[in-house]
C-alpha cells in the first residue's frame, strides 16, 4: 500500500452541505470529502500539497491523534473498523468519499516538503510514498 504526496486539482462546494467541500486529487479518480474550517472557508486550494491516505489504511493512534481524527472521550480514533483506525469508503451527505487527505507540512522547496509526525520531520517530493514514515499499513482481514 503507498500513501503519497498528491497535489489538490480543484476544490469545489458540496452540493448537499454547507460545512464540505469536494476535494479532486491528483491521480485519484473519486473526490475526497474535507470539512471546511471554523470560519466555514476550504481547508484547500488548488495546488496544495496533502498526504493522501487509501481505503483500507490502518493508521497509527498517535498519527490519528496529531491530525483531529480521534475521539479521547471513546479513546479511540472516528475513522471506520473497531479500533477507529481504518480508512473506509464512506458517504457524506449523499456523496462518496475516496481515501482520507491531511496536511504535509512546511515547504522547502517548490519541489520538495517537510513532512511531519510528531516532532520528527523528514524532506519528500510530491509522488513520494510517506506509508513507512507514518507507520501507516494496510488493513488484513482475521
């Protein structure tokens, strides 16, 4: 399983919700669904550089945490599976979302970013498999 570095091609309104936007990510065929922020604006701009995440991605507790997707109420993340830590194909206001997307980090170059997880950094390139560095596996059936 690879979880790249993706350019964001376009971002446009949801058509059923006033809080999601339907992200188009490069290479990937169905739309990414991303909440929009506090204040009701895109998280994303076209161009932006995210980690985009597949279906069935096992990702790690404390990435989980470092990100927003976890529930420390349950004391487990609000992804899909049992433990919250499974990317799943899931429908947000009638529309399917493919794969999960989060932020990268600081750019050092045009090229090239500092990805982060905790206070550990490393320097990639859009098209780059982050999996590895993340700890993000992916999802086997008992």
């Amino acid at each position: 399983m690879k979880v790249l570095l993706r350019r964001i091609l376009a971002v446009v309104p949801h058509p059923n919700s006033d809080n999601l936007n339907v992200v188009a990510v490069e290479g990937i065929i169905d739309g990414v669904i991303a909440n929009k922020d506090e204040n009701g604006n895109p998280r994303w701009k076209e161009g932006d550089v995210c980690v985009y995440v597949p279906e069935n991605a096992i990702i790690p507790d404390d990435v989980l945490k470092e990100r927003g997707y976890w529930n420390d109420e349950k004391g487990k993340g609000l992804l899909g599976g049992s433990k919250g830590n499974r990317v799943k194909m899931q429908r947000f206001a009638g529309l399917e979302s493919s794969g999960l997307i989060f932020q990268v980090g600081v750019p050092v170059t045009s090229d090239s970013w500092q990805v982060g997880r905790g206070v550990t950094f490393v320097e990639a390139q859009v098209g780059d498999d982050v999996a590895y560095f993340f700890g993000i596996t992916e999802y086997v059936p008992a």
